[in-house]
C-alpha cells in the first residue's frame, strides 16, 4: 500500500522558489521509489524586501503558519528561509524550531519541523566538510550575518559572492544556469564543498549537479539541504538523482553502514 506523506511548507510571501524546487526533488524521489507519495500544504508570511527588519517581522508570523499547518496533520513542517534564521543570531534555529514544535503541540498535532538554516548546517556537517564556499542573492551585510551563523557553528566560510538582489521577487526570477558562470567567479581551492545557492528562494537546482561535476567537490543548495533533512526526518533514505553530493547514493550508502544496514534499491 503506497504512503503518503503531507509537507508543510511555511512560506515567505514573496517566495516562488520554495514550492517548486522542493517538491521537484521529491518527486523525482516518488518517481523511483513508487511506494511512497508526497503532497505539499502551504501557509505565507508577509515579506517582501529581504532586509533585516522585514525579516525579523517575517518570522513572529511562522508560529501562526505552523498552527494553521498542523490543522492539516502534516508529517514534517519545513520553514525554509535561511536568512530570516540567520539574521538573528547563531544558533537561533534550535530556538526556532522548538518554538514552532511547540505550537503545534498545543494545536494537539505535534509536528517535526525543518528549517533550511538548520538544514543547511547539518547537510554540510554530513558532507564531512570543515570549510564551503557560498553564494548568495543578499546584500553584503546579510551575507556576512550568513556567514557568521555558518562559522558559529566550526564551519569555515573561505570565500563568498553576494549578488545583492534587495527584491525578493528578483531573486525569484534569476536563472538558475547563471550559477554556473557565477561560480567561476567564487575561489573554491580551499573549500571542501561549494553552497551554490545560500538562499531557498534563488534557484539552483538545475545547476547543481552540473557545477559538482565541473569542479569535482560536493555542492549543495539550502533547498538541496532541506530536503535531506525532510527525508532524515521522515526515516526515508535522503537519495534524489542529479541533486548533488548530499542527496547521491553514496551518502546513503554512508549512513545505511554507519546504522549496520542495508541501503535500498
């Protein structure tokens, strides 16, 4: 009998990245494993310029997204806005997520939530990398509060290129293939690995398997972070084709042997 699983995505208003490419990688997902299924549930938060004020007022409006979200008895939440985490300091994703977890328990439909801040973090921390090199749409105060949040957490940030979009309906609109021309410009000789987009709303996807083949180290997305989270969090094996490094069989295979078990087929 097929599963089904219901995503709960909290959604900055002006975001239209977040809703495509997540659910693309997982149905590439249910496309070769045809037992399972995932469908997608929404709620918005306002936010239009990606500043630090705006983003600050974005996220006191993720708790009532979170409530109307377990209305739905989703199995996972994912708030995905990096930066909205990020601008507030290290390690406020914890904070976060156990502050919506908590909503949702008092909605009498504990939920596990996701967040592409924490994502992101543990994705690069699974990739067994120490030091990235990252992209990202923001303006260059941003990306440096990005950069301290990643640092924070012993990860080395040894180069980065801020494309400073302020409109986040721009960086909706930007070309993914772009990324592959941008990265040329980004010095990756120290890095370990390579966030190709820091930001869930700037797409990436298309490029991303794409850049990890030219330059031969894994290269991640905050999206492609998010969803190895989803599945981890959902107990299914974090594998999506032609997603990267972080979602290949190979990190399956890792983990299928640190358990002491068997990977899928």
């Amino acid at each position: 009998m097929k599963k089904n699983y219901r995503i709960g995505l909290v959604v900055p208003s002006s975001n239209t990245t977040m809703e495509t490419e997540i659910p693309a990688m997982l149905q590439r997902k249910q496309q070769i494993e045809q037992e399972i299924s995932f469908t997608f549930h929404s709620s918005r938060m306002r936010m239009q310029k990606v500043t630090k004020e705006e983003l600050k007022l974005m996220d006191i409006e993720s708790d009532r997204c979170a409530v109307e979200l377990s209305d739905a008895r989703c199995n996972v939440l994912a708030y995905a806005c990096l930066v909205a985490i990020m601008c507030q300091g290290p390690g406020y994703h914890m904070e976060s997520e156990q502050r919506l977890f908590n909503q949702t328990k008092q909605n009498q439909a504990p939920t596990p939530i996701v967040s592409s801040a924490g994502a992101l973090i543990e994705g690069i921390q699974a990739l067994g990398a120490k030091k990235v090199a990252i992209i990202t749409p923001y303006m260059k105060p941003l990306t440096k509060q990005v950069i301290d949040y990643i640092e924070a957490s012993g990860i080395q940030v040894t180069d980065s290129i801020s494309l400073e979009i302020p409109d986040n309906l721009e960086v909706g609109r930007q070309n993914p293939m772009r990324l592959v021309e941008v990265v040329k410009n980004l010095d990756t000789s120290q890095a370990d690995a390579v966030v190709l987009s820091a930001c869930v709303q700037m797409p990436s996807l298309e490029a991303i398997q794409i850049v990890e083949d030219e330059i031969g180290k894994p290269v991640l997305s905050a999206s492609v972070a998010t969803v190895y989270k989803i599945l981890k969090t959902l107990e299914l094996d974090p594998y999506v084709p032609n997603a990267g490094a972080l979602l290949s069989r190979k990190m399956v295979a890792n983990a299928s042997i640190e358990k002491g078990g068997r990977v899928h087929e």
